[in-house]
C-alpha cells in the first residue's frame, strides 16, 4: 500500500506561521520556526517572497532576543468588567 508523502516541515512552518499571524507565538515557537523559514528563503526563488521571508526572519531573531514584542499585552482593567 503507498502513501502520500507529506512535508512535515512545511506543515510545521505553517502551524506556526498560524499562531504568529494569531498573536500566540512564543519563543519557543519563534526559535522552531526560523530555522524552517531560512530553509523556505533558500529554496525559493522567488525574489520578493524571499525578501518578506528574511525581513520575517530578522524580525523573529528580535523576537527571540527580547528586543521586540510580538504578542501585544492583554490589557484588562477593573472599569472594563
């Protein structure tokens, strides 16, 4: 019986892609997905999909070094409730 090959590394990158475009991206999460963006950047050759791919991947390294945040704060209030 054959199966259908599938990219685990593609569906990975999109899973987290998903939770960035979310605002649910931790670092954690940020470090498993640089690594399968710079392997995207290398393959594609696609010149502008290549330059939004590295601006995203500069923004990650920032993300994982603490100097940008990503997930904005959650700001409840006791006059909001």
């Amino acid at each position: 019986m054959s199966s259908i090959p599938v990219d685990l590394d593609r569906s990975k990158m999109r899973l987290l892609l998903e939770q960035l475009a979310l605002e649910r991206l931790d670092s954690n999460g940020a470090r498993e997905l640089k690594p399968l963006l710079e392997t995207e950047a290398r393959l594609t050759m696609d010149t502008e999909y290549k330059k939004r791919l590295i601006n995203l991947i500069e923004t990650l390294d920032k993300y994982i070094k603490g100097e940008v945040n990503l997930m904005p704060e959650l700001n409840v209030s006791i006059s909001n409730i």
